[in-house]
C-alpha cells in the first residue's frame, strides 16, 4: 500500500471564516498516484474543523451563524479565563477536525455539491496547517 502526504499551508483573515481548499486537496490526489484508495483531510488545531459541502455563498454564511449561535463566542466559557477561544474548541471538537473521502481511479470522490472547507473559529491566523494523507495502491 501506498501512502502519500502533503500538507497544504494557508493564512485566514477573519475570526470565522470557510476556506474551500478542494482544489489544492485534488492536487495532492493527483499527485500521489494513488488510484483506489482513501484520502484524509485532518487540521491539525483545536480550535478549527474541515467540513464537505456546498460552495454557496448563502450557504457558506448560514453555516458560519449556526456555528456561532451554537457555540456563542460571548458565552461565560469557563475556558476562556485562560483564553478567549473556549467557543472554537467546543465547535472543533463535537464539528471534527477531519474527514475522509474515496479516492477511485485517481481522483477524489465527492458530490457534485460538496467542496472541502477549512472551517476558521479562532481568526485570524496567519498561518493554519491542514494535512492532506492518501492511501491505497
């Protein structure tokens, strides 16, 4: 088997914002040579998630308020006596920080609809990892 990794760097400008990172996640698919296999999208923060869907800009802001009406950054968070993020931690956790998709004959399986997103909670960043694995033959 395989196994191919890259990692696709990127800086965010807002407190929350969706990155669509689906095409530079297609080029790492490409350029592993995996044919049949499996691809991990994992960001590697506690206070950021990857979600798959929909690159519609209505769409997109829906998400980004229920995200927040979820986890209220104005709540009493007992976290944030430490730091004033206790919200982005809560939402990466029960949001996820990671997905997975198929990878059949070289290119990444995803609906018609579904576009890969960096989901910010904690902006900005000037510099946010997400690390893109392949595997399979």
């Amino acid at each position: 088997m395989k196994v191919y990794v890259e990692n696709i760097t990127l800086s965010t400008s807002k407190r929350f914002e969706l990155i669509d990172i689906t095409h530079r996640v297609e080029e790492v698919v490409a350029r592993s040579g995996v044919k049949n296999g499996i691809c991990l999208v994992f960001a590697p923060h506690a206070t950021a998630a990857i979600i798959a869907n929909e690159h519609e800009l209505g769409l997109m802001q829906d998400i980004l308020e229920t995200i927040k009406e979820f986890f209220p950054p104005n709540k009493p968070w007992k976290h944030n006596v430490i730091d004033d993020n206790a919200h982005a931690h809560v939402a990466s956790a029960l949001i996820g920080a990671d997905r997975v998709f198929p990878v059949i004959n070289g290119r990444l399986v995803r609906g018609t609809w579904q576009n890969i997103f960096l989901v910010e909670m904690d902006g900005p960043r000037t510099r946010r990892e997400v690390v893109v694995m392949v595997l399979g033959e």
